[in-house]
C-alpha cells in the first residue's frame, strides 16, 4: 500500500468514520477503521463499524499501489487531525504505515484486514431517493425524545411510517413525545420501521445544502443510506413501537399562543434556582398573564411575570424545564401554541406557522406540584 492525499481531503471523512468505531469492545478489531487503497479508480476507502452501525466512504487520491490494513483508530484519527495542512504520504513498510508530513513522520501499528467484520455493498435497486433537507428535518424534531434505556428497545429509535403518499416519524421515551408528518410523492411501498438513532443521527451529520438528494433502502432487517460519498448501514430495532396516538391530547381545551424568546429566556432566568431533584418550574396562568415560578429548599426561589393574551381562569402545572427549552428551541417559531387541559395531563405544543404539507407537535408531561 502507497498512497498520497492532502490532509484536507481526508481529514473530515477519517473523523466522521472514527465517530462510529465504539470507544471499548470485547472484540479489539472493532476499534480499527478498515483502510484500503484502490490503485485501479484512484481512491482509498475507509470503514468502521461497531455491528450495529457501519459506515463506508472513498477519498480521491494519487495511489501508487494497492492495499489493505486495519488501522488504530483513534491513533490514526489524531495524527491526521494533529498534521499540517499539506499532502501526507502513506506507505507499508516493515508491517508498520509510515506517515509523513512535512518535517512529521509515524510508524504505526495497523492489524490483519482479514479479522475486520465484513460490510457488503447493498443492491439498490428496491431503493427510493426523497429530499436530504426534510429527512434531516423528520430525524431533527424527533430524535431529542428517543429514550436512552435499552429496557424498552422499541424506545430507543425513531418510528418511521411510510407510503407513496405521505411518511411520519415518531419518537417518545413516555415522557416526551415528538411526530412529524409531511405529505410528499416517494417511489416507495408501505413502510413501518423502527431506526436505531445512532445510525439516522450519522446521516444528518453529512447532510449539506450541495447534494439535495439521499438514497435510502429499508430492508427487512436493516437500512441503508447512500449520500454522498458515504454510505451508512444500520440494523433495525425489532420491536412492536406502542399506540403513541392514544396519548395525545388532541382535544384539550386550554389553548395559549406565546412568543417564543421571551418564554425561554424566562425560564432560563428562572431555571437558576430550580431543584436539581426534578429540574422543575412551575406556570401559573391567570388571565393576561403568566408567572413562571421554582424554588429549591438548600437555594431558594425566583419567579417572573410575562405578560399574555387568555382568557381562562387560574391555572398551574410544573414541567422539567429543561425538556421544556429544548422542545421550544425545536418548534422554531416565533409564536409558539400550547394546548393543556390540566396540572395531570400531557400539554402539547405546535408550531401554527408550517405549510399545510407539513404537521408537527411536540409532547411533553407535566412534574406534579406539591400541593396537589
């Protein structure tokens, strides 16, 4: 194996498939990226996987001659990024790749390509391509509630439901809850799957506003994706995802627009003395107006007052404040839409401002106050 590339052609690519390689595993080959070199198409190609996920994507490049090793990640990972913008030199030498840069030069220990897991290329034939943008979009305002027990396995994905006609994502950890659903032509059948969010979190990392399209193939048991000059491989949760439409509220009564960044940086003012316990604060509406109130017992209390437009009599309920921010940060909107019914009850929150095409809410449910 020979080969020259610049460091900025290759630098961006070796960081993101290090992101995969798993910090600790049982199985020591696993924490190597597989580097090969391509003498016939002038290329190298580098791939991680950690059996769940599995990434693969090619670098253009001056190869000399062809070869295959599975390096250190890590280790390789950081002397790419620690090297000068320039063009770096790789060669085999006395079982060891020899890295030089400059006045820079390592000799590193790479393992026998032959013990690195196999990651085949997928026919894409049976495959679908939709807009790179709004699947970015889907995966944004639904990943945040994905739970990260691995008790309940349908939780720890995103549900995906799909047809020619319109799809819909959806994601809950039981106390949050994000869906999104846009109507959009797709070259697909029915659809109903469960994706792993380590692997759809990696796609959106490489989206970009230079390649509008992504290629997606859902199999039985796994999906892929094809964007770029990365294709990512994930395996399916197998699993039977719950009846989240029966929690949702659709008929609560209260309903309340606020503006957005005044709410927030409320909250965050207030959140300042809030028990780390449960992260609490509490709304108390009265008409017009909004108190946002928390207290602590070893720190004290603070409340602010915001003025607002309602009409329904004395109302309270507490919420972790910080599920709260995040899910309005994700509504971006100016003016946010709350829909509650009482202090026990999920409230949900819209954003009123997206095309009729597109239809998304955030969930969230309430902390008990003390004295109910």
């Amino acid at each position: 194996m020979k080969f020259n590339v610049h460091r900025n052609q290759i630098l961006q690519k070796v960081q993101f498939i290090n992101s995969i390689v798993p910090v600790r595993n049982p199985l020591q080959i696993l924490t190597n990226i597989l580097l090969e070199a391509n003498g016939e198409n002038g290329s190298i190609r580098l791939a991680a996987t950690d059996l769940e996920v599995s990434a693969v994507t090619e670098v253009e490049c001056n190869v000399l001659e062809s070869g295959k090793i599975a390096i250190p990640a890590k280790n390789f990972t950081d002397i790419i990024r620690a090297l000068p913008d320039d063009e770096i030199h790789c060669e085999l030498d006395n079982k060891m790749l020899n890295i030089k840069c400059q006045n820079s030069e390592f000799s590193l220990i790479f393992a026998d390509p032959e013990d690195f897991p196999e990651i085949p290329d997928r026919e894409w034939e049976n495959s679908f391509t939709m807009d790179a943008d709004l699947f970015s979009k889907l995966v944004e305002k639904t990943s945040f509630a994905v739970s990260e027990h691995i008790g309940r396995p349908a939780f720890s994905g995103i549900l995906w439901e799909l047809d020619s006609k319109k799809q819909k994502m959806v994601a809950t950890d039981g106390k949050r809850l994000g869906k999104f659903e846009t109507e959009m032509n797709l070259d697909t059948d029915k659809i109903d799957i469960i994706m792993p969010i380590k692997g759809v979190n990696l796609v959106r990392r490489i989206i970009h506003a230079d390649q509008p399209k992504i290629k997606i193939l859902p199999e039985e048991s796994a999906i892929s994706f094809e964007y770029d000059s990365y294709k990512i491989y994930s395996r399916l949760i197998e699993a039977n995802y719950p009846d989240y439409e029966a929690v949702i509220p659709y008929d609560n009564s209260k309903i309340i627009e606020i503006e957005v960044e005044p709410l927030i940086k409320a909250i965050q003012r207030v959140s300042l003395l809030a028990s780390e316990d449960n992260f609490k604060v509490v709304f108390n509406f009265t008409k017009n107006q909004l108190k946002i109130h928390s207290e602590d017992i070893d720190k004290g209390s603070a409340e602010e007052i915001l003025e607002i437009e309602n009409d329904f009599e004395k109302f309270q309920i507490g919420f972790n404040y910080k599920y709260l921010i995040e899910i309005l940060q994700l509504v971006n909107t100016n003016i946010v839409q709350m829909k509650l019914e009482n202090s026990l009850d999920p409230c949900i929150f819209y954003n009123i401002e997206y095309p009729e095409d597109q239809k998304n809410l955030f969930l969230l449910m309430p902390l008990r106050i003390a004295n109910e």
